[in-house]
C-alpha cells in the first residue's frame, strides 16, 4: 500500500502524480488529503481518503486494508485500472478523437 500524506490547503501537482503513480501500479492508495483527491480516488473502492490531521482516520485506514488482504487486491486492482484513464496515452488518444471530430464537421 501507499500513503500519501499532504498539507490541506496548498496547491500541488507532486501529491497528486505520486497517487496516481501509486494507483498505476497497483497500490491501495490512503491519501489524507480529500481536497481534490476525490476527482481521482473514490473512497473504500479504489482507494482511501481520510481527514487531514486525523492520525486516528489514517491508522484505522491502514489497519482495515493490513487486516484484509482481499479488499486490498480487489482494491489495488481497481486502482490500477482506474489510473489508466489518466495515462499520457489515454490523453493523448481523446485529443486526437476530438481533432478528427473538428476534421469531419468541417468537411
């Protein structure tokens, strides 16, 4: 598992790379940082989001994935499909959709 502990409140892209890094591969991700994380992870599916600054949150996170191997399998799974929707190649390919969308209308 990975857990990424945040400050709430600043504006950041590193967090945001390192969870989604952690949900490519395959890692039940714990982000403690709800700000936007949730645009990315949905709580207890693909991931955990848990309160800033509520260390109590964050062990019982932990403890409930360490305590339940197939809920973490089933979870980094998901993860890592998930994480594929927002790959460079994924981009890449819904840019190159909506330019032959342009491309048709106009012809």
């Amino acid at each position: 598992m990975n857990i990424v502990s945040l400050e709430s409140g600043e504006i950041r892209t590193g967090g945001q790379q390192t969870y989604l890094n952690s949900m490519w591969l395959g890692k039940p991700t714990i982000v403690n940082d709800p700000e936007g994380t949730c645009d990315y992870i949905e709580h207890m599916k693909d991931g955990f989001l848990v309160s800033p600054k509520d260390p109590t949150a964050l062990r019982n996170a932990i403890e409930f994935l360490l305590n339940r191997p197939e809920v973490m399998n089933e979870m980094a799974s998901r993860a890592a499909q998930k994480a594929k929707y927002y790959s460079t190649e994924e981009h890449f390919t819904k840019i190159i959709s909506v330019v032959r969308q342009v491309l048709e209308q106009k012809s």
